[in-house]
C-alpha cells in the first residue's frame, strides 16, 4: 500500500494525526534536531527559544477559541496570567506577604491550567451568549478586571510593582534548580526547562491536530463559520463555545505556568491589554484556525525582535543617530509586519507555507 | 507471499478456468484476499474472495428459486460496481447466462435487449434504470422480477416486480443454507460449449446483435494471460475498474484477466471521479480507450497553460528529454543507455509527478485498444515514461488478437498476433482471424453468424488491415472507407484520429464518399474550448453558441490544417461545426461513444449539403 498514499479504507485512517509517512518523517527530524538544539544553543539562545515554544502553548490556545471556534477573546493574556499566579500559589514558596505550597511540577503544571480552564467555564456564560463585537468588549472588561485583581490579591499576586518568585521547579521531590545528572550527562537549569517545555509543547501540539479532527473539533468549526447553521445541525451552542474556551484557558494557564518558571517571577502588571493582543498579533501573523501557524506566529514573534535587537546592537549606533531605542525599533517593525501581513497574506506565515507546499504538491501543474 | 510470477506459472501449468470456477478456487485457497475496493463517501470499503463467493452463490440460489433455470438469461443494467460483477458470476455459476445493458441505453433498446435475449430477471443499478425497465415491462413477457441495488427513490414503487438486491441476497442465503451445495455441483455440470454471457455489439449500423461467448472461450482467454500482448511485467494485481462491464474489453480485463490473476478490482465512486479515483489507486494494470487518453492528454495540455513560467519551461523540457528517450528506447530497446539517463532527467524535473496527478505512476502496463488511437497520442505516453501499448481485438473474437507489446512496438500498427491467434489477410484485405477465443455465433441470428464465421472457423472482422514488416496495420471498417469520385481510396478514421489529436476536437466525421474533395464535421471539446475562450476574452453561452462562433471556427481551421500536415491521403478543405453535443440517447452515439456514421450524416445533411455547393 505505500505506493497509494491516497488510498484509505477508513475513516480512522485518513483523518490519522500523520495520514502519511512524509508527515510522520518530518515530524520526527524535526523533533530531533529539537533535541539536538539543546546542547549546541547558547543560554541565551536556549531561553529564547524555551519562551518561543511556551508562547506557542498560549497561542494554541487563543487559536482554539479564535481561530478554530470563532469566538473573539482579548482577554488571553488574563488567563495566562491566572496560570501563571495559580503555579507560584501551588509550587511557590510562602513568604510573610504570599502564600505558597511547595507542591510538585507534576502537580502545580496541571492544576494551574485546570484553574485557568474553571475561571474561563466559570465566565463562558456570559461570553457564549454574546457574539461578534459584544463578546470582543465583554472580554475587553475582563481584561481590566482581571488586571485589577492581580494588582490587590497581594497574598497571591506579590503586588503591583512587586510581584512574587515563581514555583519551584522540583519533580518526584528532586530539585531542579541547580541542573541534574544523568549518568555523565548533566543537564543545566535551562536545559531542563527547555526540554519540559519541549515536552510539553508536543504533547499539547499533537492535543490541538487530534482536537481538530475530533467530533468536538468539527464542531468548533461549525459554530466559527455559522452559528445558527451549526444550531440546526444539533450542536449544543453553550456547552461547545463554553468546552472551547476552557480547552483555550487550560493551555493558557500551562503556559503562563512555565513561563514564569522560565523567567523566575512575574510582576501583576506583565498582564496588561498589550499582553493580550500581543496573543492575537501571534496568531495573525502565525495564521488562524491552524496547528502550525501559531507555532510559526511565536517563533516569528520571540526570534524575530532578538534578531533586531541583535543587528542594532551589533550596528554600534548610539540611540541619538538612531532616534529610538532597539526596544521601540522592534516594535515599530513588528508593528510594520502585523499591518502587512493583514493586507496581503491575510492567512499569516501559515499561508506563506501552504502557498509553498501546494506550489510543490500540484507540480507540474498550477492547481 | 504470492507473486505474479507464481500467479503466471500457475496459470500455464493448469491452463484456465472460467471466471466462477475460478473465483470458488480463490475463496478457498486465499479467502481474506481482497477481491473489490468500493468507494463510497470517500472510503475504499474492502469485499474479500471469501465474501465474494458466497454473495455470488446466494445470487445463484436466489436464482434458482425465482425459476432461473440451466441456459436462461439474466441481465445487469448497471455502472461498475461489486454488485455487477459479484451477479455475473452468480449467475454464470448456475450455467445461466449473463446479459450486460449500458447505462446509457435508453429504454427502447433496454425494451430491445431484453426482449431479444428474453432475459427473465433484471439487475438494474438504481431507481434510472429501474424506470426505463418500468416503462418497457408490459412488453416483456419473459421478465420476471427487477432487482435494484440502489433503493433511493425505488422504495416508494408498489410494483410487485420489482425487489431489492439485499432481499434478493438474504432469500439466496435462506436457500443456499438449506441446499449448500447447489451452486457448486450446477458449476461442476458446465461444459466449455455452453454459453456464458451475451455481449451485444454496439451496433454502428443497425441492431444490436447478441454475440455468444462461451465458458470455452473465457476459458481459452484466461489461459493465454502470462503470454498476453499487456501482461508482461505487472509485478501488483491492482486494477480500476471504469470500463464498462457489458462491454467484451471491460469484460476481458476485470472479469477474466483480473480474477485470473487473483487481482484486486478497485470501483470508481462515479464517472465524474475516475481522474481523481485514478491517482488514489495508482493501479498496476491500465486497459484505456483512445477517448480516456485523449482527455487525459487534452487535460494536462490545458492545465499546462494556466502553469507557472518555470513549470511550463521544465514541462517542455521534459517532454523534449521524453520524446527523445521514446524514439532512442523504440529503436534499439529499454536497455539503450541514453534513453535511460534523459528518461531519468524527465521524470525527475516533470513527468513522475505529472504520471502521480494522472495516476499512472504504478503501472506497468497499459493497453489502448476498442479503437483506433492516434500515434501522437501515443506517443504523448511513451514520452511521460508510462508502457502502453495499442491493441486490437472484438467483441466476436473475445477482443484477443493482436498486441504491441514490450520490446515489440510500431506506432500506428496494432501489433503482432497474440499467442494461440491466427490472423490472415483475405484478398480485400479483409482481417480474418481464428483462434479457441473466436465465439459461438450470434444469438438468434443464423444469418449473420454465417457470414461472419466460415466453416473452417475463421473469423471475417470487417476490418481492412495490411502487413507493415510483421506489424498489423488497420486501415479502416471495411464499409467505412471513404471512395471519392476522383476514385481514391481513404481511411477516414485515420484522418480523423488525427483530428482528435487535437485538444479542442472531441468528434470529428470525415465526409467524402463519391465527392470530389473531402470535408469534415466536428464537434468541439465544450470544457476546453471554452476555458480557451475565457482566455481571449470572447463572450459565449451554450454549446451551439460557442461552436458557432467565428473564432472558434478559425482555431478550428488551425486544428484542421494541423492534421492535414500529419495525414498521408487526401486533405480537408471543408468542415462545418456540430451544434449539438453527441450524444446516446439521441441515437448519435453508440453505447460506447462511438460516432454512427450514417446516423449523423442523416441528421446534419444539410450542413454537408453545404459544403458541396
């Protein structure tokens, strides 16, 4: 049969995660040279890229209720920042002014994205009985009310223009923090968290391409592209838009989670409205209602200005003759990206790509 | 694992079987081998032998129950599907006999054929066919009962006749368990001499005639498969079935040579999918009419125009590597080196992606035959690296006689005999051919039998040929060549091949007998035309439109004038468009798209008129 890769004889197998060996092949080097990146990279290189993949986590998430469910979220960065909060509360330690657990990864990991996930069933009613602009604005009130929160929860939060430690990084009671050896390999603090992000990104990157083929991710699909018409089919409005973003905040909170690991703490007011659509920008760019593009979409975004930053510095211009600092050069950049993404690839580096493969797929031919 | 060579030496140590007997060997010997793929909603649904064989002997039991006796016809009226295949054999295991109906057949003939065959039993495909029964029933005294397979739309019917196929099955179930061994001791009863299927002819002139073919002669074709102009190399029994079943070529390739070599038949989910459902099963094996390669050739040549610069450069180049490698491999063999490298080029920058879209890239042979086929067309394939070679048979000689085959290919001739086939001009130059395939005669008809077969059992094709080295080469039907009043002699359909070669040509009819220069009728390719006239911008609306306008008709010329240059008789100088689609049902076509001559001489008369004022 390997000489009829189109040939299926059921259901079960066209719609596989990997419905052909060139797919199953790329993913696996790609997964490898993944792991091979991590004892060649630099500290430097190795966070940036821990951050990219965690950022990615968050992005999957936005895109299963943006992209794949259709559902205006602008309040993301919140729930990643309830993650965030929820592992430092679980993992973290208790000082005079923050409560802390000390649990383990294996347990402050999922509970924060379970909490994040509770709040986000916790709000879905309000948000699935809205639609469109409405929702956009009911969302644009969480934003503040979840940033209020965070500034006052002080026990939790650390406070405005504080902030806490993060959780601490220990698995099976084994403390990570100082690197760990394996036989005579031994592995720093980064490249720990680097490969527990890895991990974590893969398994919840093949969560998404299963969701998408899955009943409830047709559904999605359904209700994104006509609410009424997805009614009559007999799916269940409340309870699909409510599923989705929960699924949306638990990959929020996972993220949010890691990233303060990575960073080792994390200031109330990182989870602004900026934070927020800084998610929205990824999965623009990346390109929406795909598994890749927002993987794309957080690599574009967490590589691309240390690039910049990188040719500015390296340039040895001092910020008179530049006018502006590297920090705002890259953001007018990236700025400049968003816009031109939105006017002519509206389907983001997603599309770019798929425009790439199917030039490749139709050869000779032009469709 | 069973290879084909295995398959092959089987066949010549134990000779062959008829199809049924066949079948009931294979489900005991290998009963998890897939017989059928089925698509249906997107998905190849898999029947084994096993399930095969015993569908097939609940259809024989069922039957039997509804009177079905030794000799008596039943007949299917259905597209390719298992259900065609699974009763042809169900019915021929009980020595009955299968007729085979288009689908196109509207419902005089249907009224026609079954009449004529005094078929007792229908298999009709779907409520379409189920109708145009219907209509005809009150004139058919033999026909008892009408099987559907498809019951949208059939289910509401009162009319007691009719039953539907899982019924039908589930009554043979009931039966074949009280009495498991009826099919197979009736299968032991059958003789070589008793007659199989009814295959009635086409019928370019006149009515269609019942050829009786025999278990003899399925037999005698199932024997010569490993020798076969189109076997040789097949390493993968893998067959799409889309050429119609009641036809003897469909016949030949799906029901005796696929089963024969245990192979898996692979049913299209429509007509409209087959290019799609081609390039999912790639298969190993590719029997093809003059008309499916010319789309396939016409097809990509559009597509190439709407290609990018550097596809369409890499395209030429291909074909330029291809066209070389084709004429280096025609003349001194597969094993000549430079054919090998820039065939090697080709594939690589073009054509094996090109074979994958068309899915040819699995096979290993390919046959074209049921009609002549133009040599550029041909030609076109050999340069793409696919094997196809031209061959010629009929329905009467159970389409064996002649093959191109690996090693052994002149283009524009239909090849050397077949093992076992005796071919020899007559003094007209008529074909004359005789071998164990040649059949019984035609049913009811003593007097065609008679001048077709003479008493020392040759076979008079009406085919004029002539001898190009060992090759055979067609010329024409004998009653179609063309006599101008000057006195020449022409071949039209060579001619017209020519014409066909043409993307934008999808009929053409040589006109010339007793005139004094020849002209032409064409009918254009709707799609491609007008995709053409999108291009330059010319508004049109229907067939007629389009084919009337002036453009069009100058591109036409250009077509014509292009053809004239390949043609070594006679050149066009008139040709008048045909405002209508041809079609079977208005009696244009024949079942299996051929042109009727005289039918449409007859309807567009005054055009010719026209160009012979």
């Amino acid at each position: 049969m390997s000489n009829r890769p189109d040939l299926y004889t059921s259901y079960r197998k066209e719609s596989s995660i990997f419905p052909n060996n060139t797919q199953k092949f790329w993913f696996i080097v790609l997964l490898i040279s993944a792991i091979f990146v991590c004892f060649v990279a630099s500290d430097y290189w190795l966070i940036l890229l821990t951050n990219a993949l965690l950022v990615s986590i968050a992005a999957w998430g936005l895109n299963i209720v943006s992209g794949l469910a259709g559902q205006i979220n602008l309040a993301h960065g919140v729930f990643v920042g309830i993650g965030t909060y929820a592992s430092a509360v679980m993992g973290g330690v208790a000082t005079r002014s923050v409560i802390g657990y000390e649990l383990d990864l294996l347990l402050w990991l999922p509970l924060s994205g379970l909490i994040a996930a509770l709040v986000g069933v916790l709000i879905s009613p309000i948000a699935v009985r809205l639609k469109g602009l409405n929702l956009g604005l009911v969302t644009l009130a969480f934003v503040f009310i979840g940033s209020h929160f965070f500034s006052n929860m002080v026990f939790v939060t650390g406070g405005s223009g504080l902030g806490r430690k993060a959780a601490n990084l220990q698995i099976f009671g084994i403390d990570l923090n100082s690197g760990l050896e394996i036989g005579n390999l031994f592995l720093q603090k980064n490249q720990i968290l680097y490969f527990i992000s890895l991990l974590v990104a893969v398994l919840l990157g093949i969560g998404v391409k299963n969701l998408v083929r899955s009943k409830t991710g047709r559904a999605f699909a359904a209700i994104r592209d006509r609410d009424i018409a997805a009614e009559a089919l007999g799916i269940n409005l409340f309870r699909f838009k409510s599923v989705s973003l929960a699924i949306s905040c638990f990959y929020g909170g996972v993220a949010g989670a890691l990233l303060m690991t990575t960073f080792g703490g994390a200031e109330p007011g990182t989870f602004n409205l900026l934070y927020s659509i800084t998610f929205i920008a990824i999965v623009i760019i990346g390109g929406a209602g795909t598994v890749l593009g927002p993987l794309f979409g957080s690599f574009f975004f967490v590589l691309f200005p240390a690039l910049i930053q990188n040719v500015v510095l390296s340039s040895n211009l001092s910020e008179q003759e530049l006018i502006l600092s590297p920090q705002q050069i890259e953001r007018v950049i990236f700025g400049l990206f968003i816009i031109l993404f939105l006017i002519f690839e509206p389907r983001g580096l997603w599309g770019i790509w798929f425009r790439l493969r199917n030039y490749f797929k139709a050869w000779p031919f032009s469709y | 694992m069973l290879t084909m060579e295995n398959i092959f030496s089987e066949i010549i140590e134990n000779g062959g079987s008829t199809p049924c007997r066949k079948v009931n060997e294979i489900a005991s010997r290998f009963p998890e081998r897939v017989a059928f793929r089925d698509k249906r909603f997107g998905i190849w649904s898999e029947i084994s032998y096993q399930s095969f064989w015993d569908q097939a002997q609940w259809v024989g039991c069922a039957l039997n129950y509804f009177g079905v006796d030794r000799f008596d016809k039943a007949a299917v009226h259905s597209e390719n599907r298992p259900e065609w295949i699974i009763a042809d054999i169900g019915i021929q295991s009980i020595r009955a006999i299968t007729v085979g109906l288009y689908p196109t057949n509207p419902p005089s003939e249907v009224k026609y054929l079954l009449g004529h065959s005094e078929t007792k039993i229908l298999f009709a495909e779907d409520q379409e066919q189920v109708d145009k029964a219907l209509e005809v029933m009150d004139e058919l005294p033999n026909l008892q009962k009408i099987i559907y397979f498809e019951d949208r739309g059939v289910v509401s019917y009162k009319e007691d006749i009719l039953m539907s196929w899982d019924d039908f099955l589930a009554i043979g179930k009931e039966e074949y368990e009280k009495n498991n061994n009826f099919v197979t001791s009736r299968m032991e009863e059958i003789e070589s001499g008793d007659v199989a299927c009814l295959i009635y002819t086409s019928g370019t002139t006149g009515a269609p005639k019942g050829s009786m073919i025999s278990h003899g002669n399925l037999e005698w074709c199932g024997s010569i498969i490993p020798k076969l102009s189109f076997t040789p190399g097949i390493s993968n029994p893998e067959f799409l079935s889309y050429l119609p079943i009641c036809h003897i070529f469909g016949r030949l390739i799906d029901i005796i040579v696929a089963i024969h070599v245990m192979g898996t038949i692979n049913f299209a989910e429509s007509i409209d999918t087959v290019q799609r459902d081609l390039a999912e099963v790639q298969p190993s094996m590719f029997p093809a009419v003059p008309r499916i390669l010319e789309r396939m050739h016409a097809g990509t040549l559009v597509r190439m125009k709407d290609a990018s610069r550097l596809k369409k450069l890499l395209f030429a180049t291909a074909s330029k590597l291809g066209n070389f490698s084709a004429n280096r491999r025609l003349e001194y063999g597969d094993a000549d080196l430079p054919a090998k490298v820039t065939n090697f080029i080709a594939q690589v920058i073009c054509f094996r992606a090109l074979k994958k879209k068309l899915g040819l890239l699995n096979v290993d042979n390919a046959v074209s035959g049921a009609a002549p086929i133009a040599p550029e067309i041909l030609k076109f394939f050999m340069n793409m690296g696919v094997p196809i070679y031209e061959g010629y048979g009929m329905t009467e000689n159970s389409a064996v006689a002649t093959g191109n085959k690996p090693g052994s290919v002149k283009l524009g001739t239909v090849g050397v005999p077949q093992p076992d086939v005796e071919i020899r001009l007559a003094d007209d130059g008529e074909i004359l051919v005789r071998h164990p395939g040649v059949f019984l005669g035609y049913y009811k008809n003593e007097e065609a039998t008679k001048e077709t077969i003479d008493k020392d059992g040759w076979l008079y094709t009406g085919d004029v040929g002539e001898y190009d080295g060992e090759f055979l080469k067609i010329i024409d039907r004998k009653k179609d060549i063309i006599i101008t009043s000057g006195g020449k002699n022409v071949s039209p359909s060579e001619i017209e091949n020519n014409l066909k070669t043409s993307p934008y040509i999808k009929e053409a009819i040589v006109i010339g007998d007793d005139r004094k220069f020849l002209s032409c009728l064409i009918g254009i390719e709707y799609d491609i035309v007008s995709n053409w006239a999108l291009r330059k911008n010319i508004p049109h609306t229907t067939y007629r439109n389009l084919s009337e306008n002036e453009e069009v008709q100058k591109l036409i010329w250009n077509e014509i004038l292009k053809a004239n240059e390949l043609t070594s008789s006679l050149e066009l100088r008139k040709f008048r468009m045909i405002t209508k689609e041809l079609d079977h049902e208005d009696g244009d076509l024949t079942a299996t798209q051929k042109a009727k001559r005289n039918v449409i001489m007859d309807k567009f008369s005054d055009l010719i008129d026209d160009m012979y004022k």
